[in-house]
C-alpha cells in the first residue's frame, strides 16, 4: 500500500460577506432574496462586484465556483476514491476545510453554495456531528503543514521548476510507495499570486507549464499522472 497524497487548495477565494460591505446595497439584497443574514452568504464576485472592489486585494476573492469544480473532480476521482487522496481546502481569510474522503459535493453549484455557508457558519457538515464529513478550523497554511506532518511540501507555481507531468507524478509516487507524506498546494484565486507568506513557506515550488492553469486544469494533470503511474495503478485496479 501506499501513503494518500494531501492535495490543498491554498489561499481559496471561499469566504462569507466580510463585515465591511455587508451593509451594500447589492448585499443586502442578494441576502434578503436568500432569506439569511448578509454575513451568512459567500462572497461571490459575480454578484457583488462593486461591493467587491473596496476590498483589499478583491480580485482574488469570491470565486466559490473554483473551489466547487475543483472538489468535484478531485473526490470523483480514482485516486479518491482508492483511498490515495486528502483534501483540504485552506482560504484566504486563515480558514481550514478539512474534507473526508467519503464526502460527495453537490453537483449543483446553488446546493454547494448553501452548504459551504452552512459549513462556515456553523463550523461542521453535519453540525455537531461526531463524525463530520467537513469541518473548519482557524489556521494558517504553514500550522495545516505542520499539522499533517509533510515531509515533502511543493507548490504549484508557473515560476517553478518545470518538469513534465509524468516526471513530476513518478517523483510524487515514489515518495508515496515509501510512505513519505507528500502536500502539494495549488493555488484557489483566480487572479494575482501566492501571498510573499506562502512563497517563503514552501522551499520547491514545480511547473508543469510556463503560464498560469486554472485550479481544475492544474489538479486534474496532478491527479490523473499519479493515476497513471505503474505502481498507482496496480493499487487503483488491484492488479
């Protein structure tokens, strides 16, 4: 057997209304046609964009739908689904989802949207449940490092080393055969870079293309490589 890969999706643009503009006008009104408080709605830039840009650094933040497509492929997949797989999804704001492998998002984006706002009000899905599926924490990216106890951490940067993704996935399935406890970080925002915290965080940072992928695009080429490798494979298939 082999050791799950702990796959983050770090500095992701999932929050609620922060306190700042949860009295705008296109807040107060998104949230009165929900029938929930304004600071218990995700901030979503394609509803409160104005609101938005009085922001610090906006345009990396209310994008939920990236983090939905991303936890769908990744708890769709094989590697999920043979156990190989953690997800943990650390946002902007020093908030941590952890995610039980056997969770099952919502395909429908406005099912995911109530329930990433039940999660991050209430603290758990199901709320006091002993055995949560998902559950958040405060903490910082390098304290959920720590706490899964990496020994080899990288990022997913297009200013890493470049290395073709079936070089990059044998590297990454060799250390995970030796039980080593692989992080790989990619980032959750649509725009802008990895905060100076981050970069000096992570000591490797790799590129499987020399120009910025989307979330989904950057996981599914991390995922599917892994999937593919010869010793992988023969304990997806149990062959």
């Amino acid at each position: 057997m082999a050791s799950p890969l702990h796959l983050i999706i770090a500095e992701a643009g999932l929050e609620l209304v922060p306190r700042e503009i949860e009295a705008e006008p296109s807040i107060v009104m998104n949230a009165k046609r929900r029938k929930k408080r304004p600071n218990e709605i995700l901030l979503d830039i394609s509803l409160h964009y104005r609101a938005m840009k009085k922001l610090n650094k906006w345009f990396k933040r209310g994008r939920p739908d990236i983090i939905h497509v991303t936890m769908l492929l990744a708890l769709s997949s094989l590697l999920n689904i043979a156990n190989l797989l953690r997800l943990y999804v650390h946002t902007i704001k020093d908030i941590v989802i952890y995610v039980d492998p056997q969770t099952r998002i919502p395909r429908n984006y406005n099912r995911f949207v109530g329930l990433m706002e039940q999660l991050l009000v209430t603290g758990s899905i199901p709320p006091d449940s002993p055995k949560p599926l998902m559950w958040i924490e405060n903490s910082s990216l390098q304290q959920l490092l720590e706490k899964i106890g990496c020994t080899t951490s990288i990022l997913m940067h297009e200013k890493g080393i470049p290395l073709k993704p079936i070089e990059f996935a044998k590297a990454i399935t060799d250390k995970m055969i030796k039980n080593e406890t692989v992080c790989i970080a990619v980032g959750g925002f649509q725009h802008g870079d990895f905060e100076e915290s981050t970069l000096r965080l992570f000591k490797n940072s790799v590129s499987l293309y020399p120009a910025p992928l989307d979330t989904w695009s950057i996981t599914s080429m991390i995922i599917n490589s892994i999937e593919n490798c010869e010793e992988i494979s023969k304990i997806i298939w149990h062959t």
